[in-house]
C-alpha cells in the first residue's frame, strides 16, 4: 500500500501549483475576466423586508443611454435552490420579496456606472407585508408566511430524532446539566467579491464563468432556469478568492448573466459590490441551543437532549442540511449512550443563512464544550482529563448510527495540554489571564451527494503525453485551500514525478469530471482517492509495457524522480517520458479515469443522510487570554491546536488550513457578528469591511500547530479533512478562558465586551440567553441504539403507517 | 464594485486659485486632499460635489516647521505617516504622536493628511452607508431624509466626529487658518468645532480652506491620547480622550478633552476643574474620570453597545491620566 513506502512528495512542502501565479498576478479571477463587447450587469435589489410586488416599471431605465437591455422576474420563471427539497429561489422575484437586497430586475448596460445608474431608476411598487425578524418570533408567528412551503407557519424544517432512552439515562445520571447558548450569526468575509461572465457562442451554447464552489451544482441549476440542456451550458469555475461556503450556493447573479448574454447576445459581467455579497450571505445561522447532558459523577456522559432553533434567513439554501448538522456529530467526539436531538429551522426576512465552514456543528459544538468545562468544575474534574475520559473508541458506531473510523483525538489533547502548560497553569494564572481548552471532530466530505444518485462523488481523469507530461482533468474547483496541488501532489506522486509535469485542469463542466464541488471538506479525501486510482491505472499500464522492455517482473517496476526503473537495479530503467513512448507504441493513446464513492453508513433512519463520512478529523485546542476586567475587552495570547489529519499531504497546505480555521473562529469568539437593525425594517446593519468587524494580523496570535498522523485507511495517502475542523474548538476555547481568567461565563458569542462587563456584575457571574422556546415536537422518531440491538433503522411511527395503509 | 459619480476635477496650484474656484462653485465644489474621506463618501453618494478641487499640487501647503518660539507650524498637506515619523513630534508631543499613529493602517495613513483628518465629515452607521441601504431606511436628516434615525425625536444630527487629531489639536490650543475669496482668518480649534449638529460641527464655511495649523508652545506640557476602538487596526475611534497638563508638582494647567462621542469634542470642564491644583493622585484622578462622564453622551451610531462605550469613558479617563502622572 503507498503508507508503507517513501514518499517523494506526501508530506512535504512543495510550492503550491497556482502559487506563483497568484503572487504574480496572473491568475484570473472572475472579475479579471473581459471579452470585446462586453456589457455590465447590476442587479436592482429590494429595499424592504417582506412584501408584494404590485408593479416594476422598467421604462427610465430602459430610455437610459448605454442601457442595452432590463430583465424581470417573469422571464425566468423556473424557481432553484441548492437542494432539491428547497427549490424556492427565483433569479428575479416577480411576486414577493423576502428580505432587503432580494433581486427584483436587471441592468446590462455598456459600462458599470451606467448599469448602476439605470438600475436606481427601475421603479418598483410594493404592497408591504409584515416582517419577521428572528427565529422565535417566527416560531410563534405562523402568519404572514414568507413561503408557501415548509413544515407549518414559518417552520421551514422541524426534525426529532431519539436513540436510546435519553430519560431513563437522565433518571441514572448523577448530574444533570442544563445549559441554553446562544450563537450568534456571522457571514464568510472571503476577500473576493462574487463576480460571474456570462457569453452566448454563434452556435447558441451558454458559458458562465463565475467564482462558484460548486460549478455541477451551479450547472443543474442554470439549466433548469434557462431550460437548457446541460451539453448547452458550460460552467467553469474559475479560482475563487476564497470561498468558506459563501459560493457554494447557485446565485441569481451567475444565472442573470447567461440571461442577459442570450437577450444582448454579447457577454455581460456582474461583479457584486462587498454589500451585496453580504447581501448573498448564506453564512452561519443564528441558533440558539439548549443541551441537557446527564453524567455520572465520575466524569461519563449517560446521555444528552439538544435543541436548537436556527434562524434561517430568507430561503432554504442548504438550511434542511444545516438543521441536522446541529444535531449531527455532538456523538462522534466522546461516548455518548443516548442521545435525543430536536430541531427547528425558521425562515425570517434576513439574507439566507447557510454553510460556513463548519457547517452547523460549530454551534452545537460551542454548546457542548462550554457544558463539558462547567460540568468539570462541578465534578472537580480537570476539563482535559475529563475529556479523555470520554472518548469515542475507533472502529464503532455512536448511538445515532455514525460509524467513527479512527480517532486522533486523545493524542490531540495531550499534545495541546504539554504544550500549554496545561496542567501547570489551568486556573493558576494571574486574575485577567486565563487558559481554555476544547475539542472538537468534522467529517471528511459528506456522505451523501446534495441530490440523490448513485453515481462516484469525484471523478479524475488522466491524460499522458508522450514527451512525460500528465494532463489530469477533476470538476473540483480551487478556493484557495490548494487542491489543484493536492491533485497534482497525488498524481505526481503515484507516477514518481515533479509538480510542474503535472498540468491540473478543473472546475469545467464541459472538460472534467463531475466531482461535486469544494464543501464539506471532502475534495482531498474523494478526489485524492480518484486521483490515486486514476494515476495507479496509468501506472499499471505504463509499467507493464516498461517491465517487458526490461525484462523484469512488473512487481519490480518503480516510478521515481521522472523515471522508471527496476527496484533491485536503479540503474537499469528509462525516462518516465521513454516509458510512456514504449507503453503508446504498444497499445496506443493513454489515458485512463479513476472515481470515489464513500462507503456506505450503517444509520438508515429519517435524517441518517446528514453526518456519515468515509472518516472524521478530530481537533484539540488550548487558548490563553488576557480579558481586561475594566473593559471587557478580550486578547487571545496564545493558541495551541493538535489535529488529526491522519496524513499531511502537503504539509504548509495543512498548517494553513490550521491557522486560518484559527483565524476565522477568533473572529467569530470575539467580533463577528451579522447584525440586523430591527427596528429599522430589517437592514443589515454594517455591511462593510470597515463596520462588519472581525480579527485582523493585529489580533492574530502565536499559533502552534501540531499534526497528529496515523493515517486512515480509508483517505488518500492516509489523509483527512483539515479545512474546517480546526475552526471549532476556537469559539468555546475562548469562552472556558474567559471563566479561567475572570470566573465569568459568556454563554454566547461573539462575546462582546459588554457581555463581559455583563456577566462580572451578575449575581451569577454569567451572561446569556436564558430562555428556550417550546419547539412544538409532536412526532419524534426513535432509533434502537446498536448496544440495544437496533439495526439502524427506525421502526415507522404510527402516523407514517396511517398515511401508507 | 462601487463607482465614484461623475465630477468636474480641477488641479490649481496656488491657494488663491483654490479660493476663487470654490467662490465660484459654491458649496458644490469640495477640495480634496489624501481622498480617504471624501472618496468613500462620494461612493456612497453622501457627498456628491459637481467639482473636485485637489489640493496636491497646490504650493505651500505643506511642512512641519518648528519655530523658535517653540511654536510649532503644520501645513494641512502633510501626511499623518510623515507627522507620525517626525521625531520631534514623537518626543515633544507624544499625545499628538499617539493620536496620528493610532489613525486607521499604514496604507491609509500614507494617503490621508492631517488637513483632511481636522475637516473630517462626521460619521454614522445610519450615514456611511450605500445609497441603496439609505434608501431601505428612507434616508436620514443627514443626507436627503428628514429623520435622525439615532434618536428619532432630535432636531439635530448625532452624527460622531470621528477624528484623532480634532481631540488631540483641541487640546493642544492649536490655531487653524483658513483662507477665502474674503480674504485669510485664524480660529482656534476649540472655537472651529464648536456647532451642535452633525451637519454642521465646525464654523468652518464651505468655501474656506485651511492653510496652517499652528501649535503653541508646550512649555514642558505633558499630552497624552488614549483611543478606544475594536482592533489594534483599522478603526475609527468610538472614544478618544485628549489631555494635555502641565505639571509643577500640582496641576498647573489641564485641558481634557473627549472625542467620538458626539458631533464635536467635548472637554470635560467639571473634571478639569477638579484636577486643577491637585497633584494627580489616585483618587483625584477616579473623581475626575467619574465626572467626565457625565460630559459624554455616546449614542448607538457606531461600533460596539452605546451604553458600553459610556461605561468606559471614565476608564479611558482614567488611563490618560495616569499616562500623564507617569510621564516626565
Ligand atoms: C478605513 C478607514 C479608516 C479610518 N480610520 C481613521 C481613524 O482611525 N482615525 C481618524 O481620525 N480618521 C480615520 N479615517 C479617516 C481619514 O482617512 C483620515 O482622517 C484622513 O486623515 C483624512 O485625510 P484625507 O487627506 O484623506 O482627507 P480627504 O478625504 O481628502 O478630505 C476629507 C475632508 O476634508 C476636507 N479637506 C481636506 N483638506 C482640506 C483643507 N486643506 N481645507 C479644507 N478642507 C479640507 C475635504 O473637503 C473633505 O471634506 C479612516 C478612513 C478610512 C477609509
Ligand atoms: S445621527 Fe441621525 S441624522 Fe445624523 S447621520 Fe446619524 S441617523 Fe442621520
């Protein structure tokens, strides 16, 4: 197997493929892009919250000069969405609006300034409606309904789900915590602003160009919408600026411009202005949580209830799968016996929620690990031994029906506690200083695909030139995480060459594979696996032909430093470029595909679908702080994070993943925060760079990254995901820091100096929500757990079975 | 991305021309220095001059010139990044070199001047928003609406001078002069930002432009500024505290003035009061924060919870006096 062998490339730190391209400016992000004629869009967005549209009157517009064309809604009628539960978006709404900055009509004109012009002048007449502003309202509100679909009211999703007796639990349990959290909403801040390229070639196909994450995902969507079969439309992604989930939704503006370009038939450009990609969102929901947990008092968790109620926003987005999230892979951390979850999502009249890094776990997560450290203070238990106490074994299924491969995590908190000083300093520090520590786990690429198929969740194929060159082709798109180098590390590996032979074509739908898209940090353990297979093929081939050439057996055969030569005679061999010369000779043009599909998960239940992966990162950082106890103000010293990667394959790659999951979940701990102006009307209230705050270098700690690796059988190399588990522990880390160093308790974040300042004055030491609404459960479906014999399936309740019979 | 509308631009080069063009124009026409201000605004659509008068290339505008009075004489054309570098400044008047260091980034303070930085637009987060944000509110009294969103019964705008250097200059006695098409007039920066409105905080007319600030001597005086913003980068303040005391054994002379927490600086005359004669010590100084505070009425018009940035008047108070008890 490749672990067990030596590695020219795995583990290393070679420059990253598109990186000298990045600093020398010669990448082309989508808005770099131009064509002759082009002509610009802006999109005319709505000023209110909720209402009718009673009438657009496009005429000032249109008289403009420089104004090519006006679309409205009508012209696109089709409705769209991530998920094919959720198909609730229009391009151009044409009969009511949602939220502010909703599109309502387009612009192309032959300049930006004049676009932006003629779009202020579209006239839009609207009959108000009233407007719901978060989460409990709406739950408490059913009428006026934003959507006409859903489960009641403004309910858009209402799960329950319980495994084992959690009651019965709680009656053996020594301790019960309560606890009722509060995480606020924040969006993805990616340093490129959205922009899409839109062109109609003679023969009529469509190409957009667009800074997608999800080009085949963006693909089905514009063919819906323009009614187009999809051999007509072309996607291709081009590098994104950073992606963090923010584009990972189809958008109306990547669809009005294909639009725009068949009515002109000349391209148009849209590049979206940093308000609107606020506006776009689909970033962290805002939830609120309540989490029972029954321990025992030596420090084991008997079970746990968790509630959530999360705000979604305007539109379904990803939302069905987010409500689960929150719900998901409390269980995958630690042994949690029985386990019930309750979930709402709301819609409200807010930009849409959706994923961000970490997609609807760091939430929960906070929750849990600020509960894990009130309850080791109640247990005079260590908050890390505790933890250890705990873990989930490797090789076993959580009582929701998640099969946990091999788990890091001990090792991570040990590696975090000597670091840190752990056992020397906790709650030994100076008064204002403070050390907090948390865990962690994310799953390495979702089980299931975003529709239901049974076709390979990544595609690679290979194409081997004569002269040595390798063209590899893969739909996944590069966000700047690196994976256009992973792709070339994995097959430059397996074919024993250098990065710069490898040439990575990605992200076209009309040249590559379908791989399903940069989310749910699954590109480097699905794509890396095709990759492998794809190069392993193509090795096979080539090294048949080259064995016969040398007369050895093909077990013998090794490809390293450009060549392929015998293992017990290095000298004997040839050019990786003459072998591959030998091998087209004998049988032709060679090229060869590889494809991953995850394993199959055990949990067949209602829901089962959101939480299995092929393998789960485990995380374990320590924080230090000092929080200023006459402002409330709060600085991180100092962070220590161990994760398990199971393999680095590119080893800088890996630790920039690290600190940038550092660097994003500070700012969410300390700052960032999606906040809407109630009472007035819904605005979002500062969205901009300067007002919408999150950490900038000055803020950024020391960080000290270690990787534990024991590779996982089942990832490429042995790797797993590392760009979004590293982001959760931050948020409670911070917060069991601010108890260490003041003994105040902010049950929410980002925890704003006020809520410090809040909490030293409380008789409880302790600011928060403190109230958690009834979420109206009537139907919960219960799940044998597998130690009381269940076999992953839940028997069909009563209801169910009245609608079958 | 955002447009800059259309403008006329013109480039004079003698204050003169300056003067007479803005006579011409009216208050359509707006100089411009570094553009860090005025630019944003006009993105925004807050300030839509029909002209644009650039200051580069205008003469005399320019230089840090110490006098032998001990006087000290700034052209408004200086960058904050020269005025932050200048080790005179950094060792004769430390507030004023705390206060320019501390403006936004190092990228900005290349650009921005201390010209621009004393005529600052004030700021709002009803205001320093898009056009089409604003539009969503119906506009506020500030630009094109009728209603001061921040305190909705208030005939005035709230809108917060935002300026590091307007504090600190208040506090130094600065003198600023101005040139028109009337001819040249000197006002003191206590006197310049001295309206009770948002829209109209300086006495400061449209068509004037500043040609010097003039310092005084210090004679030893100690000054400090102490900011309180969200990061270490980047932000305007929401609480800037201005000191400037002379100390011979007992307070001799203080000037204690609050910044960012309304339309002008305040100076927290009470406090000063207090402070006079007194030799610094621990309690006199808790006396003076907690009656400072009573000076500043910050409103929920910028970053962070407004009853907060109140609390925390007197801790900046008190910082920037024990900066000052400590310094020598
Ligand atoms: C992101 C960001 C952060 C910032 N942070 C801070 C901060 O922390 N602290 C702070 O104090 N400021 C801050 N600023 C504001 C501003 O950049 C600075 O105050 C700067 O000094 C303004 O100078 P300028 O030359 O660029 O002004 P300009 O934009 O050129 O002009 C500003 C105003 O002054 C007028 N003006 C300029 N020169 C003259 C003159 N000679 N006579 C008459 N009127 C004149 C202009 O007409 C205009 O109304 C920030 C700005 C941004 C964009
Ligand atoms: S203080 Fe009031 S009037 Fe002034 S800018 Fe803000 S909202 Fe507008």
């Amino acid at each position: 197997m490749a672990s067990d062998r030596e590695f020219n490339l795995i583990g290393k730190s070679p420059l990253r493929v598109d990186g000298m391209a990045k600093c020398a400016g010669q990448t082309k992000f989508a808005d770099d892009l131009s064509m002759p004629r082009m002509l610009f869009a802006k999109l005319h967005r709505s000023p209110v919250a909720h209402a009718k549209i009673v009438g657009i009157d496009t005429s000032k517009a249109e008289a403009m000069p420089g104004v090519v064309a006006v679309l409205t809604g009508k012209s696109m009628p089709i409705p769209f969405g991530i998920l094919p539960v959720s198909q609730d978006e229009h391009v151009l709404a044409f009969d009511k609006v949602r939220f502010i900055g909703d599109p309502v009509a387009a612009v192309a004109a032959v300049d930006e300034g004049t676009a932006y012009e003629a779009m202020l002048a579209i006239e839009v007449t609207y009959e108000e409606l009233p407007v719901v502003l978060n989460a409990e309202q709406a739950l408490a509100n059913e009428a006026p309904a934003i959507h006409d679909y859903g489960d009641d009211g403004n309910v858009h999703k209402r799960v329950s789900m319980q495994f084992g007796d959690v009651e019965q639990a709680f009656e053996d349990s020594d301790e019960i915590f309560t606890d009722i959290t509060l995480f606020g909403s924040n969006t993805h801040l990616a340093m490129e602003q959205h922009a899409s390229l839109g062109h109609v070639a003679a023969d009529g196909r469509v190409t957009i160009h667009s800074s997608t994450q999800t080009p085949h995902y963006l693909h089905k969507a514009a063919c819906k919408v323009l009614e187009l079969p999809p051999s007509r439309v072309r996607i291709i992604a081009t590098p994104n600026g950073g992606g963090f989930g923010g584009k990972s939704d189809p958008f109306n503006h990547e669809i009005v411009v294909a639009k725009l370009s068949q009515v002109t038939n000349r391209p148009v450009k849209i590049s979206l202005t940093r308000e609107e990609v606020f506006q776009c969102h689909r970033g962290r929901h805002t939830v609120l949580m309540k989490s029972r947990m029954g321990m025992t008092k030596d420090g084991k968790i008997t079970g746990i209830h968790f509630q959530s109620l999360l705000d979604g926003g305007s539109y379904g987005s990803f939302g069905v799968a987010t409500t689960y999230y929150t719900g998901a892979l409390q269980t995958v951390t630690y042994e949690v016996p029985t386990y019930r979850f309750d979930g709402v999502r709301a819609f409200t009249n807010k930009a849409p929620s959706g994923p961000k890094r970490g997609h609807g776990t760091p939430q929960p997560r906070f929750a849990i690990e600020v509960q894990l450290d009130k309850a080791a203070e109640k247990l005079g238990i260590d908050p890390a031994e505790l933890r250890l106490r705990m873990i989930q074994p490797p090789e076993s299924v959580t009582a929701n029906w998640l099969y946990v491969n091999s788990i890091g995590l001990a090792e991570c908190i040990e590696k975090v506690v000597e670091g840190s000083g752990w056992k020397e300093r906790f709650g030994k520090l100076p008064r204002g200083h403070g050390l907090g520590l948390a865990c962690s786990s994310y799953i390495s690429g979702a089980g299931l695909p975003i529709y239901w198929n049974a076709m390979p969740h990544s595609g690679v194929q290979l194409k081997v030139d004569r002269g040595g060159g390798v063209a590899v082709f893969c739909g996944e798109t590069e966000i700047g995480q690196g994976s256009d180098t992973v792709l070339a590390t994995c097959v430059a590996e397996v074919l024993g060459l250098e990065l710069l032979d490898v040439r990575v074509c990605a992200g076209d739908t009309d040249l590559t594979p379908v791989d399903l898209g940069s989310y749910s940090s699954r590109v480097t353990l699905m794509m890396g696996n095709a990759a492998i297979q794809a190069a392993e093929r193509a090795r096979e081939i080539i090294g048949k032909h080259a064995a016969k050439r040398m007369g050895i057996p093909g077990n013998r055969v090794v490809f390293a430093g450009n060549r392929v030569f015998d293992a017990e005679d290095p000298e004997r061999g040839m050019s990786f470029s003459e072998a591959v010369q030998i091998a087209e000779a004998e049988q032709g043009t060679i090229g060869t595909v590889g494809s991953y599909s995850p394993p199959p998960n055990p949990g067949r239940y209602r829901g089962s679908g959101v939480g299995p992966t092929a393998t789960y990162s485990y995380t374990a950082a320590v924080v230090e702080i000092f929080a200023d106890e006459e402002t409330g103000m709060i600085e991180v010293d100092k962070v220590w994070i161990a994760h398990d990667i199971g393999r680095a394959l590119n080893r800088n790659l890996v630790i920039g993943q690290v600190e940038g999951g550092v660097y994003m979940g500070l700012g969410e701990a300390l700052m960032e925060d999606m906040a809407y102006r109630e009472k007035r009307r819904g605005v979002l209230k500062h969205p901009s760079m300067l007002e919408y705050k999150s950490i900038t270098t000055h803020e950024m700690p020391e960080v000290i990254t270690t990787l534990v690796e024991h590779p996982d059988p089942r990832g490429p190399f042995g790797a797993k995901e590392v760009g979004q588990g590293p982001l959760l522990p931050m948020m409670p880390a911070v917060a069991n820091a601010l108890h260490d160093a003041l003994g105040v308790r902010v049950d929410q974040v980002p925890i704003h100096p006020d809520l410090v300042m809040k909490a030293l004055k409380a008789k409880d030491k302790r600011a928060g929500p403190k109230k958690f609404p009834d979420l109206l459960i009537t139907d919960t479906q219960r799940v044998k757990t597998q130690a009381e014999g269940g076999d992953g399936t839940a028997p069909r309740s009563p209801k169910e079975k009245a609608v079958q019979s | 991305m955002m447009r800059l509308p259309k403008f006329t631009w013109r480039a004079p080069e003698t204050v003169a021309e300056v003067a007479k063009i803005l006579h011409e124009e009216g208050p359509e026409a707006k100089v411009v220095a570094g553009g860090t201000d005025l630019y944003p605004n006009m993105k925004w659509r807050v300030e839509t001059p029909k002209t644009v008068v650039s200051l580069r290339k205008v003469e005399g505008l320019t230089g840090i010139d110490w006098r032998d009075d001990g006087s000290l004489r700034i052209g408004p054309g200086q960058t904050l990044r020269s005025l932050e570098r200048d080790e005179r400044i950094a060792a004769e008047l430390p507030g004023l070199h705390t206060a320019m260091k501390s403006i936004s980034t190092p990228l900005l303070r290349n650009m921005g001047t201390i010209g621009g930085n004393l005529c600052l637009d004030t700021r709002c987060n009803y205001y320093n928003q898009s056009y089409e944000w604003r539009r969503s509110i119906d506009f506020c009294m500030k630009c094109k609406g009728d209603t001061c969103w921040v305190a909705p019964s208030s005939p005035v705008c709230w809108a917060v001078n935002s300026s590091d250097g307007v504090p600190m200059m208040v506090a130094l006695g600065a003198t600023l002069r101005f040139t028109s098409a009337d001819g040249e007039r000197e006002v003191t920066a206590d006197d310049l930002y001295a309206g009770e409105d948002g829209r109209a905080w300086m006495t400061r007319r449209p068509d004037e432009v500043m040609t010097d600030i003039v310092i005084p001597a210090q004679n030893g005086a100690r000054t400090v500024y102490q900011k309180l913003r969200r990061r270490g980068t980047f932000d305007f303040p929401v609480l800037g505290v201005a000191a400037r005391i002379v100390m011979n054994g007992a307070v001799q002379s203080v000037d204690l003035i609050i910044g960012a927490v309304g339309p002008v600086p305040v100076r927290a005359g009470k406090a000063e009061e207090l402070l006079l004669g007194s030799t610094l010590s621990d309690e006199t100084i808790e006396q003076a924060a907690a009656l400072a505070q009573k000076s500043a009425t910050p409103l929920d018009n910028t970053d962070f919870a407004f009853p907060w940035r109140r609390q925390m008047v007197p801790v900046f108070v008190k910082r920037a006096l024990l900066e000052a008890r400590g310094q020598v």
